[in-house]
C-alpha cells in the first residue's frame, strides 16, 4: 500500500543537527512532491519547505532559510530533511508528505509519514 | 505568505449535533484559469498524523464520511461536521495550497459537550 516511513525518534544536543528520512513505497517517488511540516509540543502544523523528488529542487519556509537542508536519493525511494544549528524550540514531531492533489508541487498532502519526535535538550 | 485564520478555537457539541468550523484566508485562493479553490481540511486525532479530509475546499477524500463537508469559495471557507460522533472528537486544520508556504490555520478543537 502507499505509505510513507520515517525515521525513529533523536534527542540531540543544542547545537547538534538532525536528519530525519522518509521512506516511500507503493508508488511512484518521482510522481510527487514531498512536503516537511513539524508540531511543536501542544501546537499547531507549521510547513517547513518542499523537494521535487524529480531534481532536488527545494523551497524552504524562510524562518528556517539556512538552517535546513531537504535531499532525496531516488535509488531507495527516500527523501531526507536535515535541519543544523539545534535550539530547544526545535523539539518537535517532524512529519514528511506526499503532496498527492495539486499542482506544480503545491497540493493537499494526502499521505502523511508516522512522525518523528525530536527533542532537543542538553 | 497566505495567512489562515480559523474560528473557534475550540467548540464543544452535543453527539449528533452540527458542528462548524470557519477557515479565512489573508488572501484568495481562488485560482481563476481552473475555477478551483486551493484548500483543503485536516482532522488529527491525539498520537496521530493529520489525515486529509476536504481538498478542493469541497471535495471529500477517499474513505471520508458523508457526514463531513467542505463549503466556500475566494477567502472564507467552512467544513461542518452535520452529526458529530465521538470519533470526530479531534482538532481539525485548514491549509492552503495556493502558494509556498503552504501555511496552517491555528487549529480548532472539538470536543463532545
């Protein structure tokens, strides 16, 4: 089935960087673009960028220009989402997305990956 | 960017009631050349990933209750719930996807009264 698996849960240091994959199966990976959004603790959905599995091209969310880095590898169908420069504030479950209903990238995202917990704490 | 605004924060409905969340967005997401509305609702249960619900501010997606409905069209956008069950208990999100960034409303929590 169409699925999207993520990575288990990191604590790291502030500071540190973190990188988070997303492993997709049961369709075609270059058919759609893949989105990041994170969930601080008791918070609402906050979109962190997109890739275009097809040739790597990013838009990132400006808060977090420079710090984040979204690649993908096509050989195992996984996309990856590193993100430098570690703050508390980034504790956080960090979801990847198949953008299934749209156009040029943007769309609803009808697949979601499980989540990662990320905390961050010295 | 394209603020969403969603109202209440939070409702509380009998079972078997209506209930209606309001989502306004800072600008149109109206696309012209295809008459499509680019917004979409969400319902994430506790533990859970968002699941899609409504795309195109009224299209229902695969395996969603009839009882779940999108509306509206430019900026104000509605999804109603007509007869709330206890596994809709859950915060529902709207989101535009117009343009990057594809932003969030806060949220609205329903709760059973």
């Amino acid at each position: 089935q169409v699925q999207l698996v993520q990575s288990g849960a990191e604590v790291k240091m502030p500071g540190a960087s973190l990188k988070v994959s997303c492993k997709a199966s049961g369709y075609t990976f270059t058919g759609y673009y893949f989105h990041w959004v994170r969930q601080a603790p008791g918070q609402g959905l906050e979109w962190m960028g997109r890739i275009n599995p097809n040739n790597g091209v990013t838009n990132y969310a400006q808060k977090f220009q420079g710090r984040v880095t979204m690649t993908r590898d096509t050989s195992i169908s996984t996309v990856y989402m590193e993100l430098s420069r570690l703050r508390s504030d980034d504790t956080a479950v960090y979801f990847c997305a198949r953008a299934g209903i749209g156009v040029a990238g943007n769309g609803a995202f009808d697949i979601w990956g499980q989540g990662t917990m990320v905390i961050v704490s010295s | 960017d394209i603020v969403m605004t969603q109202s209440p924060d939070s409702l509380a409905v009998s079972l078997g009631e209506r209930a209606t969340i309001n989502c306004k967005s800072s600008q149109s997401v109206l696309y012209n050349s295809n008459n499509k509305n680019y917004l979409a609702w969400y319902q994430q249960k506790p533990g859970q990933p968002p699941k899609l619900l409504i795309y195109w501010a009224s299209t229902r997606a695969s395996g969603v209750p009839d009882r779940f409905s999108g509306s509206g069209s430019g900026t104000d956008f509605t999804l109603t719930i007509s007869s709330l069950q206890a596994e809709d208990v859950a915060v529902y999100y709207c989101q535009q996807y117009y343009s990057s960034p594809q932003m969030f409303g806060q949220g609205t929590k329903v709760e059973i009264k």
